[in-house]
C-alpha cells in the first residue's frame, strides 16, 4: 500500500521522466514492453487493492443480510429458529453464486499479474507460466459458471475464457511485447463486461445496507423512547438501548466507505481501456500520457478503498 501512496506524490515527476524515456526509444525505433511498464506496475497495484475491498464486500453481503434479518424479528418480538437461520431469506448470495463471485475477481487479478509480467520480464518461461496461471483461473471460473443458477452473470462472463491460449503461444515464441498487446486488447471486451457486471453489484449490495441501516435507526430509537415511557425504567435499560443506538449510528456514519468498491471498478475499468487504447496505438508520447492519466486516477481511488478498508477493520477491533 505504501508503494501506492509513494507512486501517488510522485506522479508529475514519473510522467517527466517517462516521456523522456519513451520519446528515446521512439526515436530509436525500439519500442519494447518497457513503455507499459510503469503505468501497467501502478494498474496491478491498484487493481489489487480494489479486486480485495470487492472480495470483502462480497464476503460481508450475507452477513449484513442475516443480521438486518434478525433485527427485524427483534423488532417484532417473533422466534427465532436454526430453520429460520438456515432461510434463503438470509443470504444475498448462495454458495455457487458467491464462490462465482470470487472465481471471477481471481481471473480479473491473474489477468493484471499477465500484464505485469509481460511488461517487467522478457523471459518466455515467466510470460508462459503467468498465462498458465491465468488459464487456471479462468478454468476455476468456468467452473464455477456451471453450478451458478443466475443466467445473468453467468452469460456476462464465460467470454472470459479465449485470452490465455493465444498469450501463451505469443510468449513461447519470444514475442513478448506482441503477446502483452494480445494480452490487453483480447481481454477488452470481457474484461470491461465482468467489471461493469461487478460495478453493478456493488451498487445493489450497498443499497441494500442502506436500507437495512435505515430501518435499524428507526428501530434504535423507537426502542430507547418505548424504554423511556415505562415507569420506573432503570437507567441500565435506558444506557443499553442508548447503546444500540451508538452502534447503529456508528455503522451509519461508515456507510459511505462502502461506496468504495464501486468507484473503484469505475477506475479501473477507464484504466483498462486506456491500456487497450494504448495497446492498438502508435505509442507516442500523447498516447503514453493519456494511459498515464488514467492509472494515476486509478490509484487514486485505490488508495480511497485502502483507507476505507483499513478504517472498516478498526472499527471492528
């Protein structure tokens, strides 16, 4: 994380000396997977950090939802049983659904490691074993794709599943740098849709929490004022709903850190297309800085998810 923070105050003076470089090698005619370089270092760095703060909240949807369940049987004094424990009313995702969810996200962050190893060695044997890895991922995916009962993500990802083969035959040969352009620009299209699908379950996972902290405000107060009407109400009573109170309102204030994953996405799916735009251009420096720009927004962001994440696990310590 501290690289990110470091890439992030040196941002101007790394785009100064990366035009210089690369309008060397232009010059020269020796245009090499070192031009991708930087920036593809700063979009794996930052994919990383917003490939986990989704991973987390795909990890923390079902029990947010258990727990506004529960809340809401509180609040209307009903039982509570292991069979109402074990309803599908508790869980945002199923098993398949969720293990698809984070199959999907370990393709997106092999894809970023390819890219990144493409970019930083001309060694065929770590290119192969990067897109080997890549495959694997993929297939895990695919895997995954056929226990998933929801045709919507499954029909948004399983396009997924061309790029490894070409890559791999592209680095065998020693083709490096046409194999991190194959890398980029066949990956475009699928690599856009399952981020765009994962930006759109973001947003539907924190409305979800929304409504659910919402409701359990609600509920916080009327129980302290019902507390406060009893006669001769102790004031141990009175202090514990006014702590329930508290731990709503804490979970309320950190809400907006939940934005994080989304915006995230967003950022990088801009930084991903200006890698692909780069990928089919003419690489000259206006190129360069425009790919550049896009990845400093990218970690940026990262940055704004690490912070969130970071708050979030203190809070719970």
């Amino acid at each position: 994380m501290r690289n990110i923070v470091n890439h992030q105050k040196k941002g101007v003076d790394m785009c100064k000396i990366l035009y210089f470089v690369l309008s060397a090698l232009l010059i020269a005619g020796c245009v090499s997977p070192a031009a991708y370089r930087e920036p593809i270092t700063r979009f794996q760095q930052a994919s990383t950090v917003v490939i986990e703060g989704a991973r987390t909240e795909y990890g923390l949807a079902n029990k947010r939802e258990r727990n506004a369940v529960i809340d809401r049987l509180v609040v209307k004094r009903a039982r509570i049983s292991l069979q109402t424990l074990n309803d599908k009313e508790m869980r945002v995702l199923g098993g398949d659904d969720l293990a698809a969810r984070m199959a999907a996200l370990d393709a997106l962050a092999k894809h970023g490691q390819l890219l990144l190893t493409l970019a930083s060695s001309d060694a065929p044997a770590r290119a192969k074993d990067a897109a080997n890895s890549l495959d694997d991922a993929i297939r895990g995916l695919s895997s995954s794709l056929g226990h998933v009962p929801s045709d919507a993500f499954k029909n948004k990802t399983e396009g997924f599943a061309t790029i490894a083969a070409e890559v791999s035959k592209l680095a065998l040969e020693a083709k490096i740098s046409e194999a991190l352009d194959k890398a980029i620009t066949l990956s475009e299209k699928d690599v856009l849709t399952l981020i765009r699908l994962l930006r759109e379950e973001m947003s539907g996972l924190y409305e979800r929490q929304r409504n659910a902290l919402s409701a359990a405000r609600i509920s916080a107060t009327d129980e302290y004022n019902e507390e406060l009407k009893k006669p001769g109400s102790s004031h141990e009573k009175l202090q514990k709903a006014a702590s329930e109170i508290k731990r709503v309102e804490d979970a309320w204030d950190r809400l907006p850190l939940l934005l994080g994953a989304g915006p995230g996405l967003d950022a990088m799916a801009q930084a991903h297309q200006k890698l692909a735009d780069y990928a089919r251009s003419s690489k000259n420096p206006q190129d360069l800085a425009e790919l550049i720009e896009a990845t400093d927004a990218f970690v940026t962001q990262a940055k704004v998810i690490a912070d969130a994440i970071k708050t979030i696990q203190e809070a719970k310590e």
